[in-house]
C-alpha cells in the first residue's frame, strides 16, 4: 500500500512553473521525493523505471521522438528520463511548435547507470532550453513540511513587521533525533529505527555506487577513500574551510590524495546534489572591514553528515560543538527551502573582524535580513542578538535598505522579541 502523500512546498512552486514555462526540470538528491510529487501534477506519465516499458519507450524516443511526446495529455512526465537524455532537442522542438506551458515534466536521477546510449553526436549538440525548460531543485523535507514545525512564525510575517509570541513543543533532544533522522520522505512518521535508516541507505548507496556513476566524472572505484573523504567534509560542516584543510583533515586520517582526485570528488557530490554550499553575501560597508568570499559547507541535509560520521542521537550530545554545527545545517536547509518558495535566496556572511551572520535572507524586493543560529545556551544567544545589531548597523544603508528583520534561530522552546529588536525562534517554530 502506497504511503498517504505528504503536501510540498515545491507543489506550489511546481503549479507556477507550469504556468509560466513549457517544460519543468526537477533536480535534487535522490530520495527526495521528485518523482512523487510530479506525479501529482502529471496527467500522463511515462515511467522509464519500469524495464519491461523502457526498452519500447527508449526505441520509440529514437525513431519516433514526436509520438513519445505526445503520448497523452499534458503536463506529460517523463520520470528517469536520463534514460532518454538524447531527447532534449526534441523537448525543446516540441515545446516550440505546440507554443504552449506546462507541457513537460522531466524528473530523474544524475547516476548513469540506468542511461541508454545516446544518439551519435546528439548529447554534443544538445541546445540550451533557456525560456522553454526551466530547473528547479527540489530538497529533502524542512520540519514544517514534516509535520516537526508548527509554523506559528512566518518568515513573511517577520518581513512584513508582523510578530506574536509563540511556544513550540521541541526540546533539544527532538532535534538531535531530527538531524540524525533527516528530511527523507521514506523517514516521516515511521518508527524510531526505520526511519534513522533512511540516510544511512542513501549513504551506502552513495559511497558505494553513486559517486562512480557519473561518465563525465570519472572516479576510480574506492568505497574506503569515498567514505574517508565524506567523513573529512562532515567534520567541517557549517564551516569555511578550505579544500587543503579538508585535504589535511584526510591525510590525518590515513589517506592523502591528490588536487584534481578531490575535485572531481566535490564536482561528483555536487552534481549529485548531496553537498550544497552556502555562497556569501557581499554588501557594501561603512566601515573598511575586508569581507570573506568563501562558501560555508553544507550538505542537502545534515543526515548525511551523522550517517558518514556515525554519530547518533544520543551520542550527539558528547560533542555539543558539532551538534550546534550540525543543528545550524538544519536551519539553513529550511531556510533555504521556504526562502525558495516565496522567491528569496539564502546566503552567508563573515568578514575579516570575524562578525558573522550564518545566514542571510535576500528578499525578491531587495530587503534583507540578518540569521544566526544557536543551540540553547542564554548567553550565546545573547552575545549573538547584540552582533546582528552592530553588523546590521555597519551596512551602507545608500546601497541596502535597513534589515527587514534580525532572527536567532534557537532549540529554546519560546520565539520572542529581545530589547534588541531581535526575533528569538525555535527553529521548530518556523514556516515560509
């Protein structure tokens, strides 16, 4: 029996776009749930998972790519369609005669194993869908679509000046279990044990298969390397460190390798959409402070770190350092999922003084707004509202307005408002 669906942000996004633009491409992490939810949006659908359907649909896309296209009604998905990548041309040539949106939806994974061999030269030739296809990322699950949010604060509220003050019901020790358990569709509302493994399989599946999929980043097949190297990037998450620190966390512990092995390691798990790192903002300032311009490492969920790393939820609190580092990768990836559906983008910022704010939210108006997160300790939180301020008052209001607001995302229990002006809020307080 097929699991109830749980509503996504992206549904909404995924509507709009099929408004506006005659093909959708939805790319994520595996597991993520793409397929389902563009199934929920499909009128016909072409399933090229299925091996008793794809070898007809492959031979029918390479003789008669037209009829594949117009199959049924539309939206029409085509889901796995890397099975078919020699396609695309034909996607955009039919998007242009039928001149119409929401034609297509296009869903997959990036691994290669289950991909047809192209058609002579097509994959060299393949044009740009600029206008016609557009891509869009799709996460894992943020608390609020989880059901572990109860979205009595809203991000757009906060924009807009409107603030009431909320309780939420998640202590500490909910949200060591919600790092470790992840946001994976398979993991909501399944028993304590089923669902920790959830990111362990997407795990296995990675350093063991995935990383060595890909054609155009070719990898020499080391499942012990693959996991010392996601060990290495784990114990620096949250952090600006340098692809030689990471190097050096690896040859520490026993495995020293090369400049262009490590970057083809980072492209493979980029292209896979398992790390995705958080870019700086770079505002102009009053002052003549040096801003840091490098990325703040992250993965598509912080499961994925306490999966590499071993860690579980009751060991978490041995080492509060990490968990606060991993808690701050929660926030960041809810924070870039409801920023996504209300159309801002998320980014960091830290400069030469070391005032930081670990993220920022940059509002499709151009207002802004000043984040950092803390686990629970009064004091930390405290000393991090007064650094929002001061920040705040450093940048050049000439070039940005003032900040729309300035939030600490906490474990604490209650979201108020500090005589800073600063919002205190549970993370598991939080909605777009």
């Amino acid at each position: 029996m097929e699991k109830e669906y749980i509503d996504r942000l992206f549904d909404k996004e995924l509507e709009f776009y099929l408004k506006t633009v005659g093909a959708i491409q939805i790319v994520g992490p595996k597991y993520c749930g793409k397929s389902r939810t563009a199934k929920r949006h499909a009128k016909t659908i072409i399933d090229l998972m299925k091996k008793k359907d794809r070898d007809q649909y492959v031979e029918l896309a390479k003789n008669a790519p037209e009829a594949l296209l117009n199959k049924g009604d539309k939206p029409i998905l085509i889901d796995e369609w890397q099975v078919i990548s020699f396609i695309w041309n034909s996607i955009k040539e039919a998007i242009d005669e039928n001149g119409g949106f929401g034609q297509y939806i296009l869903t997959g994974n990036v691994t290669d194993n289950t991909t047809s061999n192209s058609l002579a030269g097509e994959e060299n030739e393949r044009h740009t869908g600029t206008g016609r296809i557009i891509k869009r990322v799709m996460r894992p699950m943020s608390l609020f679509e989880s059901g572990d949010s109860n979205g009595k604060i809203s991000i757009t509220d906060l924009k807009n000046n409107v603030f009431k003050p909320a309780i939420c019901d998640k202590n500490i020790f909910d949200y060591s279990y919600l790092i470790c358990r992840g946001g994976w569709p398979l993991a909501i509302d399944k028993d304590i044990d089923i669902a920790l493994q959830q990111a362990k399989t997407f795990y296995s599946g990675l350093v063991n298969e995935d990383l060595f999929s890909l054609k155009d980043i070719p990898l020499r097949k080391d499942e012990k390397r693959a996991k010392k190297l996601m060990r290495s990037y784990s114990r620096n998450i949250s952090t600006e460190a340098s692809n030689e620190s990471i190097k050096a966390d690896l040859k520490e512990n026993g495995d020293e390798i090369d400049k262009d092995t490590f970057v083809k390691y980072l492209l493979a798990l980029q292209r896979l959409y398992v790390i995705e790192e958080l870019e700086a903002w770079n505002p102009n300032l009053r002052s003549k402070t040096a801003i840091r311009e490098k990325n703040t490492r992250h993965f598509v969920d912080p499961s994925i770190a306490t999966a590499a790393l071993g860690i579980t939820h009751e060991s978490m609190f041995s080492d509060m350092k990490t968990f606060g580092l991993l808690f701050e990768s929660l926030a960041i990836r809810d924070l870039r999922i409801y920023c996504d559906s209300i159309g801002a983008d998320v980014y960091h910022y830290r400069d030469k003084a070391d005032r930081e704010a670990d993220a920022v939210i940059s509002f499709a108006d151009g207002s802004w707004a000043l984040v950092e997160v803390k686990l629970s300790d009064k004091e930390q939180i405290k000393e991090a509202s007064k650094k929002l301020v001061e920040l705040a008052a450093d940048i050049d209001e000439k070039e940005h307005p003032k900040p729309a607001f300035l939030m600490v995302i906490t474990t604490q229990n209650v979201a108020l408002q500090d005589e800073n002006g600063v919002y205190t809020v549970p993370l598991g307080c939080l909605k777009p």
